[in-house]
C-alpha cells in the first residue's frame, strides 16, 4: 500500500491547522531581516540586519510567543497576509506552497531534520548581524535573502578530494 501524502501536499493552507501552519516555517530566519523599501520607485532592498530579537545561532525567534508584543511591527504570517507579501523569500515554506511548489528538500518536514535549513545554505546562520550592532541599515543591502540556494560550495570529503556539492542526495564522493 502506498504511504500517504504529507499534510502540505494535500490542503489549501487556508485549511491546515495551528500546528501545521507552523511547521511550514524551515527556520531560516530570512523573513526577520529588515528590509528597505524606497518611497519613489517602491523596490525592495534586503538587508543582513536581524531583529534584535532573531537568535544569530538557532535562526529563530527568542520569544515566538510574545513576539507582537516585544516588537510591534512584526508581521504574523496567515493565509490571507500571503497575497499582500512581497517580501517574502524565494526559498520561505509558505511562499513556495502559495506559488504552487513542493517544499524543498532542506525544509525539516521533508528532511526530517532541522539542521538541513542550515547546512544546505538557506538559513541566515553565520551571515546575519544584529542590529543592535550593525548602525545604518543601507550600508547592509545585500542580495542574498532574495535568492534561492547559494551556488554549490567546493567540500572535501575523507580522501580529501575536492568535489562539487550540488544537492543532498549527491554529496556522496
Ligand atoms: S522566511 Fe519563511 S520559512 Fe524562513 S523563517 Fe520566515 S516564515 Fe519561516
Ligand atoms: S520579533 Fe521574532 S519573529 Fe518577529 S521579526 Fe523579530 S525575530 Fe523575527
């Protein structure tokens, strides 16, 4: 008998439950970058600046529960708040479900594993600043948040070749 689909393969998200909604985020971080709008023209520029509240390690909120509160202008993810976005990154759960698309491997639902956000390059770990720290936004713009996977890094495997790291199921040298 064949498995059943998963949760995001059958329901419009408009019909997934608290608990499934959730578990559409992979933690990347990504969406609690700031971001620039410029007024004239109305592009989007990101930024590598965190909320103060985004933990630089773990990628996720350090007070979910409370995050409305402990900042205001953060925005809480729903169905209908997704046609309004703009901001949202190419490689975010949600987007991808809401344009059609199957979440990626890295996403922890499909992988199983919530570090593969992480080591597959999506998350903002290792290259986000707090901006607590960073002092003016626009000399932080960067192109990253808005792309999908970062191009395919060069690792070296245990017979210390060089080879290409090009998806999950392949980095097997
Ligand atoms: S960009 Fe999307 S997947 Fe990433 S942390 Fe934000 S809501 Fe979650
Ligand atoms: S309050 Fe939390 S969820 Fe909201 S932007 Fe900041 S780190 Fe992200």
């Amino acid at each position: 008998m064949s498995k059943p689909l998963p949760f995001w393969k059958t329901k419009r998200l408009a019909d997934m439950n608290q608990a499934e909604w959730e578990s559409l985020c992979d933690g990347c971080g990504r969406c609690c970058l700031h971001k620039l709008r410029d007024e004239a023209t109305d592009e989007l520029s990101f930024t590598e600046v965190a909320c103060h509240m985004l933990d630089l390690r773990t990628c996720r909120c350090q007070d979910y529960a409370n995050r409305k509160i402990r900042v205001p202008d953060c925005v809480g993810l729903t169905p209908g708040e997704l046609r309004n976005i703009d901001w949202l990154p190419p490689t975010c759960g949600y987007r991808r479900l809401a344009e059609g698309k199957d979440l990626a491997w890295w996403h922890p639902l499909v992988s199983g594993d919530p570090d593969t956000v992480h080591t597959a390059g999506i998350s903002v770990r290792g290259r986000a600043i707090s901006e607590r720290r960073a002092g003016e936004l626009e000399a932080h713009i960067v192109d990253w948040p808005g792309r999908s996977p970062r191009p395919p890094r060069p690792t070296k495997c245990a017979t210390n070749c060089t080879t290409k790291r090009t998806t999950k199921e392949n980095n097997s040298c």
